[in-house]
C-alpha cells in the first residue's frame, strides 16, 4: 500500500480530486546555518517579510525595520517608513539599501525576484506591490497606499458590499474590487508570457492578474471554503507549466489553478502554508513551510519537501530558536532542489538550508 500511496496521490490531483500530503513523511537530513547573512555593525534585521534571490545569487531581504513616520493635521494622517530592502551578494555580505525612505515601505510582507532579474516588493500595509529594475530603480508599481482622507464609498443599488479598500465592491466579500487596488497583499509570481499574478490575501482573498505592462486582466477568488475560495492567501507559486499554486492559509491548503484562474486540485494536511516556493528546472519540487501560528509560536514550524503532483519527499526543521529551528516562516526561496533561504518573522533572521 505504501508503494501505491504516491500514485494515488498523483492520480488524484490529474483527476482534480484533492490530494492529502503525508504527514507522517519521512525527516530529511539537513543543515541550517544562522549566520550566513552579514550585515554592518550599525545594521539589523527585523521581521523578515521576504527573501531572494538573482540569477546570480544575490539576496534581497525586505524587513520590518527602519522608522516610521507619522503627521496629524485636522482629519488627515500620514505614514511611510518601517520597513527597508537589504541586498547581499552570494556570499552574504552585505551590498547596498534600496529604496530607502521610500513611500511605499511601511510593512515588509514579501520580496521576490523575477526570470529578468527585477526586484518586486510587497508592502502588505500601503496595499502596494513595487518593482524595481537590476539596478535598483523603481520601474513600476501596482496599487497605491490609502487615501490621507477617506473618501465612503457609495454603492449602486444591488451591489453587495465585499472587500476592497475603501468599502463596498461587486461581488461576494473579500472579493475585492475588480482592477488593480488591493487590500494588505502579501505575495506575487509571473508566468512564462510575464504576466504578473498578485496575491491579495489578507484583507482581499483573491488573486489578481496583470499583463507585463501592468495592466489589469482579471481577478478570481473571494472569502470562503469552497473550491476557489480563500480563507487569508498567504502565497504563492506558479510552476513551468504556469499552474498556479496559492497558499490557503486558514484552509490549512494549497489550491492549483490553470493561469485563468480556473481550479484544478488542492493539496492538503500541512498544516498552516504559509510560505511557499517552487524550484527552476525541468525536475521541479514544491517546499511548503507550516509555520508557527502568531499565537503559539512554540509549535508546528516544519518545513515539506514534495512533488508538483502532492507527492511528499520529506519534512525537516520543527519550532524553536535555534540553528535547524524555525520561528514563523513567512518567505521561503528555492533556487535549487536542495537549498533555500528562510525567512523568519519571530527570529529576526535569514537561514540558510541545505538538504543532505
């Protein structure tokens, strides 16, 4: 029977049946080294939203750190800083700030690096997804960070209020508006055409689609249990065959999606997925981390190793404090089938992994 499971696993998720991941997978063997990242003596790291890396190793991390800024005057109110975007070469050494003070860093949730090498950030609290070029320079943005004066939103007769930033929207809640305005974002990957998919995760619980210009083209999702619904999407990952893999958080799942956004399975039993990635190539593996749950940040916390089809490799890591240990993790990137960087929020710190 055991022989059989990963089979069964493999012609569930083709026939669009959910799949169950094992969670009695076997320990992988595995280091992790704590210190890998080296920052300047006046320079620390916070809470680790993102992390990763360029095609030529080097490492971004986007941290809440920094310091923020506030101004009242009458009925408006103002906030930029708390976050900052680090870059280290391959060997962790530190490299350069980008964006420093930027308008658009308040709230490190996710960095990501796309095939051409643009750096894209998103900031979970001005609702704004930031791209910036090899180089350094910001490039484009989608979304923008809320009105200093809010404006109510009033709706047409029938609309039925949902999600969104500002109020009512279309469609069911947590729908969120159908363009390009989010609400608390916390991920983003491309296609093989470099189409942009955003996940709008946790005060939307959908994910919105946009060509390489930046340009709206669809969204799919809303609040809820069913198929192609999302309780909090937490990220997301798409694979060579631009399959969309997002991280159903509070459905303790992850659901698969054509890039239309049309369902095809969903893999389940890990727990809370919080972090994900995919591996380049054509062998490609999925890591997904069951991260610490913000009130309990003593249990749970290992890391799955796994085929695209829900087929489970293994499992390594547990909660904790120390090297080989994980503290809430909130980014993960994989650019070999048997190394990665962790990004962890309670432990203030980058690991780097690597698989024996």
């Amino acid at each position: 029977m055991k022989r059989l499971l990963p089979l069964l696993l493999a012609g569930s998720v083709l026939a669009g049946i959910p799949a169950v991941a094992q969670n009695t997978a076997p320990a992988l063997n595995y280091d992790g080294d704590i210190n890998f990242l080296k920052t300047p003596n006046d320079v620390y790291l916070g809470e680790v939203g993102g992390v990763a890396q360029n095609s030529r190793g080097d490492i971004f991390v986007y941290t809440r750190t920094g310091h923020p800024f506030m101004s009242l005057g009458g009925a408006r109110y103002f906030m930029h800083g708390g976050s900052q975007l680090f870059q280290f070469d391959r060997n962790g050494r530190f490299v350069k700030e980008i964006g420093k003070d930027l308008y658009g860093f308040m709230f490190a949730n996710q960095v990501r690096v796309d095939p051409q090498d643009n750096v894209w950030v998103v900031d979970q609290m001005t609702n704004m997804v930031i791209k910036f070029d090899p180089q350094g320079r910001q490039v484009m943005l989608l979304g923008r960070k809320a009105e200093s004066v809010n404006v109510p939103f009033r709706a047409n007769p029938g609309v039925i209020p949902g999600g969104g930033e500002g109020g009512g929207a279309a469609g069911p809640v947590g729908a969120g508006r159908p363009q390009d305005i989010f609400d608390r974002p916390t991920d983003v990957a491309w296609d093989a055409q470099g189409n942009t998919y955003v996940a709008d995760g946790q005060g939307n619980s959908r994910i919105a689609k946009f060509d390489k210009d930046g340009k709206y083209i669809r969204s799919w999702g809303h609040k809820g249990a069913g198929q192609g619904e999302f309780d909090n999407v937490r990220s997301i990952a798409i694979d060579a065959q631009n399959n969309v893999y997002v991280a159903d958080g509070n459905n303790h799942r992850i659901q698969v999606f054509d890039a239309n956004g049309t369902f095809k399975s969903q893999i389940s039993n890990l727990g809370n997925p919080q972090a994900i990635c995919i591996t380049p190539g054509a062998d490609q593996f999925l890591f997904v981390s069951n991260s610490n749950p913000p009130g309990d940040i003593d249990t749970a916390g290992e890391i799955y190793k796994m085929r695209l089809d829900g087929t489970m490799v293994g499992k390594f890591g547990k909660a904790g404090r120390s090297a080989k240990e994980f503290g809430t993790v909130n980014a993960l990137d994989c650019k070999t089938n048997n190394s990665l960087l962790v990004g962890e929020i309670v432990n203030l710190r980058v690991q780097k992994v690597t698989l024996r």
